[in-house]
C-alpha cells in the first residue's frame, strides 16, 4: 500500500461528513461513551458499502436507477428524519448525571444504530468504494482482492479513529460551549440544519 493510499484516505475521512457530524453531536450532547459508539455505528455502516464493492454489487447500483434512486430516498428519508428529531427536541436534551448512567447505557445500541443508517442507507458510499480502492491497486497486481481487503480494513480503522478524536474532543468543550440553555437550543438546531442539508444535497445529486 502506497503512502497516497494512506494520504488520500486520510483527507477522505477529516473532512466532515453526515458520520462526522453525528459522532460530533453525540459527543457535545450525550458525552464521550455516547461518541465513540456513534463513531463505531458510522464505521459499521462502511462495511456493507466496502464488501458490495469487493463482490461488485455497487456496480449494479450504478446501472440500475430504480435500485439506486430506492436507496438514496430511504437515506434522504431518515436524514430528515434525525433532523426533525433534533429540532424537536431541541432545548430538552441533557447532560449526562451519575444518576443517569443506565438510562444512557440504554441509549447506547440506538445510538450505535443511528451512526450505521446513516452511512447504510448512503448508496453513493458504494460507489465511492468502488471507484476510490481499485485506483491503488497496482497494474499486474496478482491477488488484488487481498490487498483490497486489507486497504478496507485499514480505512475502516482510519475512520473510527478519527471520527473517535471528533466525537471525544467536542465532548471534552461540551461543557463551555453549551452552558447557556439557549445557546444549547441553537447548536441543536444547527446540528438538525446540517442534517436536512445533507438530506438535500443527497436527494438533489445524481
């Protein structure tokens, strides 16, 4: 694996997506435990889009229209959905107390969820993986399904590691940056505009 691999992988995975997002939100929100297994659902939700590229099933989606228009409608959906959530219930959402701790332990397997939705339902992840791995395998490479394998898996460790920075470093200012109640309100409601943005620039692009 060559060091642009390592470079271009990298820069994919800094620059702030719908994971990044989310994993920020969880962090400023619901704390440190909350981002790193949002940051962990968002990676889980790669898998699916990486093994449909290794098999060749992204490239049925780029043939079929109906199948693809499917899946990015159902994604468009559900980020709407996230987005009218934290508009609702924005100004109501609290910080994690000693005495809440098994009430957001409970919370963790949703929130593990809603960071692997938002990645699944992206059809164009599969695409991306599709067209991105295959540029770093070498000409006259005599086992590339190996060295595609490892190259997912070492992305896979990129993202979770840093969406993790993300998700711990926005926890770590939480506190300073959401002690007035409605400056909380208004981060929330940030965080919902973000959310139906990504919606629209999915639903708009081809």
């Amino acid at each position: 694996m060559t060091l642009d691999f390592y470079l271009t992988s990298l820069i994919v995975v800094l620059v702030p997506g719908t994971g990044v997002v989310y994993t920020i939100s969880q962090g400023l929100f619901r704390g440190p435990l909350a981002s790193v297994v949002g940051a962990f659902g968002c990676t889980l939700g790669i898998l699916p889009h990486i093994a449909a590229s290794l098999l060749g099933i992204a490239a049925l989606l780029h043939t079929s229209a109906i199948i693809f228009q499917t899946f990015k409608f159902i994604g468009v959906a559900y980020l709407f959905y996230l987005a009218w959530g934290i508009w609702r219930e924005s100004g109501t959402m609290k910080f994690k107390r000693p005495d809440q701790q098994e009430e957001h332990r409970a919370n963790l397997p949703r929130i593990c969820l809603g960071g692997f939705l938002i990645n699944i339902l992206n059809p164009k992840l599969s695409i991306f993986f599709l067209a991105f791995l295959p540029q770093f395998v070498p000409a006259g490479e005599a086992q590339p399904l190996p060295l595609m394998i490892g190259m997912s898996a070492i992305f896979m460790g990129l993202t979770l590691g840093i969406f993790i920075l993300y998700g711990l470093a926005a926890a770590k200012v939480s506190a300073y940056v959401t002690a007035s109640p409605t400056a909380t309100k208004w981060i929330q409601r940030s965080f919902a505009g973000a959310f139906a943005a990504f919606g629209a620039k999915l639903a708009l692009t081809d």
